[in-house]
C-alpha cells in the first residue's frame, strides 16, 4: 500500500510538470493558456487577473512581455518563453520561473502571442498595481500621470492598496488626492463618493472641477406623459420658457419618433409635383401654385385623401406638445452624487471668484510697481525743476542696454545683475548730468521749448541705440532663480521677477525717503522745491542742487530700465512704451511727491488691470479708456491725489 501511495504521489508529480513549483507563473499561464493563445478582449480578462494577482514576481515580467508581443509558445508543449531572434533566424528562449536559455529553436516550432490594442490596454492597466509599488520612484511617478491622465476605474483598487506602504512623502499626498479623484468618480459606494466631494469641495484644483463637472453632465429627452421613474432629474421643461423654444421641444418629438416632421417649402413643392393631374393638384391648378395658401389647400386636400401626410400645423405642434413632459436627466444616476457635487461646484466657484480678485489684486499691485520704478525719476525732475523731459524713457532704455552689455562681459546672470545696477545708475545718471548742463540749463521757466528740445533728444537716443544695437530686440535674462512663478494655488500664481521688482521698488522708496529726510542733498532739494528764491537766499547753489537733482531722477530711471529689461522686449523703442504711463502716473499722483507718484503708480495699476479685466479681447479700448477716466478726475482733481506745496504747485 505504501509503495502504492508514492507511486500516485509520483504520477501526480509528472502530470503537473516541472512548474509546480511554489512560486512559478508557468501553472497559472497553463491554467489559462487557451485564452492567451485566443487574444480575444471578451475572454482575456480572468487571464490577465489571475497574472496579476497571482503574487508571483514574476507576474510583472510576464505583463510587459506580454503587452510588448514578446511572449512566445512552444507549439510541442505549450509553454510560454521569453523570445528573442539570433543572428541565424532561430530563436533564443528564455523561461519566465528560472532564466534559463534555449537555442536554436525553430520558429515554426513557436507561435506568437499578439495581443491587439484592447488587451494591451487592459494589460496596461493590470500593469499599474506593480507600477505603483516599483522601488524605482520614477517609476511609481509615470503610473500616476498616466492615471491622472486617462484614468479609469480598475485604476482605483491599486492606487488605494498602494498608499500606506509609499515612502515618498510627495507621491503619497499626490496618490491620496487621486485616490479622492478617482473615489468621486468610480466608486461603488454612493456614500464614499459623496464624502469625498465633501471633502474636495474646498480645492481650487482644476482636476477636481474636471472631476465634478462630468457628474453634473445632463441629456435633453421626452416622454409621453410623466416624467419616468428610477431617473435623476435635473430639471423639467416647459417648451416656450425660458431657452427652451417650441421649435427646440418639437424637433425633440421628431428626433425621437414620438412626431411626424415639419415639411419645409421645398420638401412640400417636391410633393406637389408628383401629384400632378391634368395641369391641378387636388383641384388647384397648377398655374395658382405660386401663394403659400394655395399650397397648403392643395396638400390638405392630399391628406384627406390619405395620399400624402398629414401637414404638421401650428395646432398639431401644440397638441404634440401637451401630451409630452420634457425634461434633462443627469448622466450620474444618484441623485445624492449630483446634489453634493453642485454644492462643491458652488462652494468652489465662489472660492475661485475670491482668488481671481485676489490675482488681479496681485497683478495691479505687480503693474504698479513696475510704473512706479517707472515714473519715480521723472517725478523727482518734474516736481523739483518743473522741467517736461519727453527722454526719459530713453533714460529707461539706456539702463536696460547697459543691462544687456554687462550679460554680455559677465556671463554669470545673477552676478551681471548685481553689477548692471548700480552701472546703468552711474551711466544715466551721468547722461542726465550731461543733458542738463548742455541743453535743460538754458531752457528753465521756457516749458514749450523744454519740451520740444527734450522730445528732440529722445528721437536723437532712440536712433543712436538703433545704429550701436540694431532693431532686433535683445535679451536681458533674468537669473536662474528668478524663474518661474510663486504658485499658490491653481487660480493664484505670480513671477518671481514680478516679485522681485515690487520689492525693489519698496527698496527705491526707503531710499529716496533717506536722501530727502537724512541728508544735505534732500535738505536743499527740498528747500530749492519749496521756495527757490529763500533757498538761493541762504547759500543754497540751486543750480548744483537742479543738476545733481535731475542726474538722480535720470540714474534711478535708468536703474528702472534694468529691472523692466527683465521681463520686456529690449529695443530702442521700450522707453516710449513707458513714457505715458510715466506721466500719467506722476500727474495724476501728484506733482513732485514721492507719495503721491505712489498712490497714482497703484491707482493706474489698478484702473488698467480692472479695466482689461471687464475688456479683454481689447487691449487697446483698454488703454483709452483709462486715459477718458484719467481726463475727468484731473478735471476734478487737478494737482493730483496729493498736491505738492511750493514752486511745481505754483507752475
């Protein structure tokens, strides 16, 4: 009996092979070897399953191969390889369980497994499970996206069992908020679905409103006289009210075969002639068809004698309608699934609506630093000397080429930026010395002429520029760790050299505050703006004062140029897109005062963006609007928002 039992042990042994061994794919590869062989979408499924949750290693390998038609099997026993061409035509075969190599094999001893573009999807999405897991982080970081991207809901189970043992920090909280995406979407359990809306509800995330907005979906349809049972309405329609016309609710019936169709004149003609009759049509002659009336009598006619259909009139349209309810279905069958994802969409469109206003906050503010650094020279030049410079733009201009030619000698674009700085102050301030000594001087208490000669000068830059740099913009590059933007949400989001700028105009605030309040130069400055004739009374060289005075406007302007070079095209023309706004911004702020050029720098950044925010196909009807509502508050507010005491305010 003993030798009996080893004898069935044995045979047992022999018939299931030598991939019964704990921990093979072989068996279940075997146990579903006729589906493999068949690739049919309908009956792979339970195959590619038990690969998958097999919990062999290599149930992965056996996938990918797979999905990459690199399975092969050998016709004389049915067993699956890894199969690879030589150079003498024949094929080396690898086995899945051992490694193990065989060469030389014939290829018509094997037969290839194809899978065709279905079951490698679906192979694909098996696949994910082992993804999510991989040791390799890049790995598990291309299964998200590829969810995220073409999601589904067998993508669900794996992403969840995958979450607790992720050791990325980052990956986790990525596979958490699509386990919450994918949870809204395809989870079986209404309550889960509903619980995660309610927890997504507060997210600005553009992927939760791609999420939510699906549920929402809504199919127009009709039926005959209540509205069916077991269905989600959204809403029940009255043809006639609201965007829901009658010609929209009768074409509805038609599409629907619940009507007979409209006959349009054409059709009706076309009708008419084939049942002409001896030069009539039921009675009508031919001659008297030229009157819609006549038509319609002729094919009225027609249909009483059941040879042509009924014509479908206004009261035939009416009485269709009565005896139907129309309605739109949402596509989600729960009704607490599309209940919970309207409050979340109204909760989230509300929120969204506060960091719009907050980003366009962010974008006046980011404006008007820009006009500020701007138009901070020029209102040092127009309070304190009362002098129109039409070139200051050019001073601008002039810094963001200086700009450009230290990037040129330094290559290192955070260390040419620390140098540029201070050398455009240096190069327009000393050409601002210079404009003022040979030209401005001479021209004093002459406004007219100032203004021509200085509008001559900046025509004079501009074409200068254009002879040494040429017409092709050139590129002021921002430092490495000025780019990209501070995103703080998927609404709210601002550059880095936006930032940089605003800051750096806050900077030339305290500093022209320091220069007026703590030293000579701001002491006499100030005196020579307030009373000229007292200043020159106690010892104060007012010329010396106007020049230094107008070299600082000039070097600060200059300074500008580098910063606005950062992120605008440098051309010879970018003085001239600022020139403006620049005085715009000073009269409107306030002749001469540092806090006045502030308030109308915020008060035009402002006014822009808001007006570009109700018009923004317009950019153009922008600008002038901005300018009409600048006109009418001079009108009532002529000095500015802070006036300015003293000889600019007497000018």
């Amino acid at each position: 009996m003993r030798h009996l039992l080893i004898a069935i042990i044995a045979t047992l042994l022999s018939c299931t092979g030598a991939f019964a061994q704990e921990g093979a794919i072989q068996p279940v590869l075997q146990n579903h070897q006729a589906a493999i062989v068949k690739s049919s979408r309908k009956t792979i499924a339970p195959a590619i399953d038990a690969i998958a949750s097999s919990g062999v290693p290599q149930a992965q390998q056996v996938l990918e191969v797979w999905a990459a038609k690199n399975m092969w099997m050998r016709k004389s026993d049915g067993v699956f390889f890894i199969a690879e061409k030589a150079e003498d035509k024949t094929y080396r075969l690898t086995d899945f369980d051992t490694g193990q190599t065989i060469d030389g094999v014939l290829k018509a001893d094997l037969k290839q497994i194809k899978p065709n573009s279905g079951i490698r999807a679906m192979i694909g999405t098996a696949l994910v499970r082992f993804q999510l897991m991989d040791a390799d982080k890049d790995k598990r970081q291309d299964a998200l996206t590829s969810i995220e991207r073409d999601p589904e809901a067998a993508h669900l189970a794996p992403l969840r069992a995958s979450i607790d043992a992720e050791p990325d920090a980052g990956l986790k909280a990525q596979k958490q908020r699509l386990e919450r995406l994918l949870t809204i979407g395809y989870d079986e359990d209404t309550q889960a679905r509903v619980d995660a809306i309610l927890e997504m509800s507060g997210d600005l995330g553009v992927d939760v409103r791609a999420t939510l907005n699906p549920l929402m979906t809504t199919t127009r349809a009709v039926s005959a006289g209540d509205v069916p049972q077991g269905l989600n309405i959204a809403q029940v329609l009255v043809p006639g009210k609201e965007d829901f016309d009658t010609e929209a609710a009768y074409e509805l019936l038609v599409k629907e075969n619940l009507a007979a169709p409209r006959l349009s004149s054409g059709e009706m003609r076309a009708i008419l002639a084939e049942h002409i009759d001896g030069g009539s049509i039921a009675g009508v002659p031919v001659a008297q068809m030229n009157t819609l009336e006549n038509r319609s009598k002729a094919y009225a006619s027609l249909a009483a004698e059941g040879k042509v259909p009924p014509l479908v009139t206004d009261e035939t349209i009416q009485a269709a309608l009565a005896t139907h309810v129309f309605y739109d279905v949402y596509s989600e069958p729960s009704a607490e699934v599309t209940d919970a994802a309207q409050k979340a969409l109204n909760d989230i469109s509300v929120n969204v609506g506060m960091n719009q206003a907050l980003d366009l906050t962010l974008d006046a503010l980011s404006l008007a630093s820009i006009y500020f650094l701007a138009a901070i020279g020029l209102a040092i030049t127009f309070g304190v000397m009362g002098v129109i410079n039409m070139a200051h733009g050019e001073f601008i201009m002039m810094g963001a080429y200086t700009g450009y030619v230290v990037q040129q000698i330094i290559p290192d674009h955070t260390i040419s930026i620390i140098v540029a700085i201070p050398l455009a102050f240096a190069v327009t301030f000393a050409a601002g010395v210079a404009m003022e000594r040979l030209v401005i001087r001479w021209l004093y208490n002459r406004p007219l002429e100032t203004l021509l000669a200085t509008f001559g000068i900046s025509i004079a830059l501009q074409q200068l520029a254009k002879n040494i740099f040429g017409t092709q913009a050139r590129p002021l590059t921002a430092p490495g760790w000025l780019d990209g933007a501070w995103v703080i949400n998927d609404v709210v989001s601002i550059s880095y050299i936006r930032i940089a700028i605003f800051i750096l105009a806050f900077i030339f605030l305290g500093v022209f505050l320091f220069i007026m309040k703590r030293t000579r130069l701001g002491l006499e400055t100030r005196a020579v703006t307030q009373n000229p004739r007292m200043a020159s009374s106690m010892g104060i060289n007012k010329d010396k004062v106007n020049m230094l005075t107008f070299g600082l406007g000039s070097g600060i302007a200059g300074i500008a140029g580098v910063a606005i070079g950062l992120f605008a095209k440098v051309t010879s023309e970018l003085g001239s897109d600022y020139i403006v706004q620049s005085f715009m911004t000073v009269v409107v702020g306030g002749v001469g005062n540092i806090w006045g050029t502030l308030a109308g720098a915020t008060m035009i950044g402002f006014l822009q963006k808001g007006i570009e925010w109700l018009n923004p196909s317009n950019t153009l009807a922008a600008q002038t609007y901005m300018i009409i509502f600048i006109i009418i508050f001079i009108q009532f507010r002529p000095r500015g928002i802070v006036a300015l005491k003293g000889r600019a305010a007497g000018d």
